[in-house]
C-alpha cells in the first residue's frame, strides 16, 4: 500500500471515528402523546454524553433525573433543595431512555434497572427483534420488549445514536424522542452540582421512628 493510499485511509478511518464519537452526544425533546396521538404532557428535555443521561420531565417539575451506568447511579435531584437522592423506582420512562446496543439493547436496560431496583436477576429484561424501520428519517431497529414487571413496550432504537428515539407502551402511551441535535454537551449537565446534599428517604424514616413522635403501629389482625 502506497504512504498515499495509507494517508488517505488513515484519514477516512479518523473521520469515521471522530463522527462515530460526536454522533453519541446529543440534546432533543421527549413527547408524549397517548392513544389518540394527542399530546399527553408537556414536552420534556434530555441530554446524553456516550453513556451518561440528563433527562427532564414533565411529571417531575424543578427536578431531573441522573443516569449513569457505568458508575453505577441513577440519581433523583431537586435542585430548588440542593439535594439528590437515589432514583429508586421514581419512573419507569428514565431506565429506559438510555444508551443500548442497537443490536442488543435488554443488557443495558437490565443493568439500570438493577440500579434503580426497577427489576432483579431473577426477572432480567426480554427482548425480541422485530424489523429494522425508518422513523423521521433515521434508521432504526424495532424491539418488542417486557420489562421486570411484565410491562410491555415497543421500542425503536436509532442504529446511529444506540439510543431510543420511540417508546410505545402496552397502554397506548408514546414517548418520541424529536428535534435531535447531534453537538457536544456540556459537562456540567452530567455531574451533581457542588454543596448538594444526599437524602436518604430512609435515614429520616430510621431517625423519626427513634424519635418521641414516632408511634409504632400495632400488627394488623
């Protein structure tokens, strides 16, 4: 191979990568709409860097959701308190609205969901392929997919992103994610902010009950 051809190829090989790179770090909107296609909630924001998941809801005003799997947290935060907390069980859209492998996307899912206590080793999350799809014009592959507690979805994952851009649930609820931009997210967005404050929902309840107001209940008959 001449140093020509191999300049060349090195720099294709770069450039690939690079948008390879580039192309898992985006913002869009996520809207719901329910069985009549009519909007169900007002739209809601995420921010995702490789792996790392900055989402907004509307379900959830004045807070956000922190999801990262490869430490190992999903993280709850309300920043009017300056306090975050675990994300334990708060919504059932947020572990599902993470980077996956387009071609096998149930591991990611089970392992946030092993995070968030939405799912066990004993009940693991199933998928089944189903077709590859064109959804606003960006190639996609279609999952059936039951989650630990056997609710079942639809899933379109965007085979340039490994992100899903379309969830339908079993109950006629839609969540698109829309208006992508593929750009660099700012750092900042992905870490909890200095002088928050961890609660431990409880912590509170173990410190109350040795308190004078707590009342222990009597066992029901």
């Amino acid at each position: 191979m001449s140093l020509l051809v191999s300049a060349l190829f090195c720099a294709a090989f770069l450039a690939f990568a690079l948008h390879a790179a580039a192309a898992q770090e985006f913002s869009a909107t996520v809207a719901t709409t329910n069985e009549k296609g009519k909007p169900a909630a007002k739209p809601g924001h995420i921010l995702v860097a490789d792996d790392r998941v900055h989402l907004e809801l509307p379900d959830f005003p004045d807070a956000y959701f922190l999801v990262d799997p490869s430490a190992g947290i999903a993280y709850f935060v309300k920043p009017a308190r300056r306090v975050f907390m675990d994300a334990r069980q708060s919504s059932a859209l947020a572990p599902i609205l993470i980077t996956v492998d387009p071609d096998n996307p149930c591991p990611q899912w089970q392992a946030v969901a092993l995070i968030t206590g939405l799912g066990s080793k004993a009940q693991p999350w199933r998928c089944r392929r189903l077709e590859a799809a064109r959804l606003r014009a960006r190639d996609t592959v279609r999952y059936q997919a039951v989650a630990p507690d056997a609710r079942s979805y639809d899933v379109w994952i965007d085979q340039t992103l490994g992100f899903p851009i379309r969830v339908r649930a079993a109950i006629g609820v839609v969540v698109d994610v829309t208006d992508i931009v593929e750009a660099s997210q700012p750092k900042a967005a992905f870490r909890i902010p200095t002088g928050f404050s961890k609660f431990d929902p409880q912590g509170l309840i173990d410190r109350i009950k040795q308190s004078d107001v707590w009342v222990e209940q009597p066992p029901s008959q």
